[in-house]
C-alpha cells in the first residue's frame, strides 16, 4: 500500500505441528518482470489467548510470558532432501494478539536464485521456548497463529507482502553514451575510464604488467523512491549509483629479493568495474545460496 | 579510483608498508619467467569471467 508497487499473497498452512506450522505461497507473477525487490513481509496473526488459559499459565509458569516465533525458508530438494536456512526470529508476548510482522527478504531472494518461479515459497515457521533450561516457561504451549482453522472470510491468513521498484524507472541503464556528456541529470551508468599505470610515478621500474587498465567508474544519479517508502523504512538511505559487480586485477610486479629483482604475480581485488546498480545504503545484501 | 588506492591495494597484497623503489638499471636486463607470466594470463582470464558481487 506505501510502496509503489505493491503485492499481497494469501497463504496457506499446508501442514501444522504443535509448533511448526509450513506456509506456501504461490509466487508465481508476483514479482514483476526487471524489478527489485525491497523488502518482503510475512504478517503472521497471533490469536488472544483466553482468560482462563492465561490464569493457568500465571499459577503454574510465572517465570515469563515469553515465546520466540523463528521463520525459516525450506527447500525441497529434486531429490526429496530438504534445507533449511533461518530467516528471521523474535519473542512475542503471550499477552498480546494481533498481527506479528516478520522481515522474511531473504527467503525471497532466496526463492529466485533458484529460478523456478513455478514452484512455490515454502516457509517453516515454529513456536519454541524462549530458552531452554529447567526454569524454562511453557508459554510457547499458549501462541496460537491464526488461522489454523480458517476464519472463513480470510481474516487472519497468513500475508506477505512484497515491496518492489520497478528497476526501468529506479536502476541504472548500463553503459553510458559515449556521445553524451555527463551532466547532473544522467541516469547511472557505468563510464569507461582508463588507468595509466605508466604514468605514475610511484609504479616507476617495479610494476611490469600491465602498463594500464579500463577500470570503469559508475557516474550519473538515481531515481528515488516515493517518501511513503523512506518513511517505512528509514535505516535505507538514498539510492545512488555504486559498483554492483567488480572483477579483480591481475598485475606483474618485481620486487627485489636477496638484493635482486624478481617478478612475480599479484591479484588486486574489486578493481574493475563490471556492474554499476542503484542501490539503497543499509539495504540487504543477499546471501548467496549455496548449491 | 584514484592512484592512492591502487597502490594502496598492491602494497596490501604484497605485505609492504611502501612502495619499492628500484632503479632502471635493476629493471633493464630483467626477464619475466615463463611460469610467471602463465600465471598472470590464467588470472586475467579468469579475471573476466569471475565477477564479485559489491555492496
């Protein structure tokens, strides 16, 4: 609703445990063709625990009214194998009912690596103990997530929301012009520019290979999102127009050893620009998922 | 990219406090082994086709 583009998916509990509940979200064409997502929420509604429930937990387990709701993301593997990889977690009051947002981007980054759009975002989401110990409270026993038994009207369901921006609008465009002039209003792009080692006077006589580089530099401005979307989410800075993908520089040098020079090779991290993107400071940089 | 940061990189990587300095004399006669310039060719070419992701 506060993001441009905006998406809601209904889930469903396909299957629920005392305390593991797995939640499926059909995926597919919910995320728009060259977009990035920003941010995916699970919104999960926790039921009022009745009062006579509670007066019990108070007489037996007064130690605390605490239990800790942990999401993780699954993958059923070709073979039948599954992995699990932790998303997000946090205590929640059996005290309180209402809606319990989770930040579960990861897991939908997660979801496209695999490129399948066809098969659906499962999340596995388990209500445990707040700790473990002999002291440890019960009220984990308590947490009801609606809606186990559907409310009938959908109140209650599972939701995730997807915030996106549509990247034709608020990414950069690859290289630039090479006719056009750099100006304030030039939407980020990647520039060539070329380093001459030669001239430099501190690689004089010892830096062999290679004579210069195209190192590319990412130039121009980015389109920033709506204010609503700032408000949401103030930890994001503005997007600027920064190396998204950078590849190594691999260099001969000759350095004297036992008073005699001596080539050899070194390999310079993240010296050549190969992306340029628009990106957010403080937005998630997403794992990559291991094959 | 500036100058202060490519040599700030080499001499990291190289695991030295500052830049050598050597005389066009030390340089002149040298001849860089033939395994070490492989080496160097393999690197620039998996340099092109290995990208690290940013920030």
């Amino acid at each position: 609703r506060f993001s441009q583009n905006f998406r809601e998916v209904a889930g469903r509990f396909l299957v629920s445990q005392a305390s593991t509940h797995l939640l499926v979200f059909i995926m597919e064409q919910r995320l728009p063709p060259n977009s990035e997502l920003v941010q995916a929420v699970l919104r999960l509604f926790q039921e009022p625990v009745p009062q006579a429930a509670l007066r019990r937990h108070e007489r037996l387990s007064p130690r605390s009214d605490w239990a800790r709701v942990t999401v993780e993301w699954l993958q059923v593997r070709k073979d039948g194998s599954n992995r699990t990889a932790l998303i997000d977690s946090r205590l929640v009051s059996i005290r309180e009912s209402g809606w319990k947002a989770f930040d579960v981007t990861e897991a939908v980054n997660f979801w496209q690596q695999l490129s399948r759009p066809q098969e659906p975002l499962l999340l596995q989401v388990s209500v445990q103990r707040e700790h473990l110990g002999p002291l440890a409270s019960s009220a984990h026993k308590l947490v009801r997530l609606a809606s186990q038994e559907p409310l009938g009207n959908g109140q209650g369901e599972p939701q995730l929301e997807l915030h996106t921006l549509n990247l034709r609008d608020f990414g950069a465009q690859g290289n630039c012009d090479a006719e056009a002039p750099v100006t304030q209003g030039t939407r980020c792009c990647r520039q060539e520019m070329y380093i001459d080692l030669q001239g430099m006077k501190w690689a004089e006589n010892w830096v062999l290979e290679p004579p210069g580089f195209l190192a590319y530099e990412c130039v121009g401005t980015c389109q920033q999102p709506p204010e609503a979307l700032t408000f949401k989410w103030p930890f994001l800075g503005p997007r600027q127009c920064i190396a998204s993908e950078t590849t190594s520089l691999p260099m001969i040098v000759s350095i004297k050893e036992g008073g005699r020079p001596r080539p050899q090779v070194v390999s310079l991290p993240n010296m050549r620009v190969q992306k340029c993107s628009c990106a957010s400071d403080g937005a998630l940089v997403p794992r990559k998922l291991e094959p | 990219m500036t100058e202060e940061q490519i040599l700030g990189s080499l001499l990291q990587q190289l695991h030295l406090g500052e830049a050598p300095v050597l005389d066009k004399s030390d340089v002149e006669e040298l001849v860089t082994p033939a395994h070490v310039r492989a080496q160097y060719v393999a690197l620039l070419k998996r340099s092109h086709e290995v990208r690290s992701r940013g920030k």
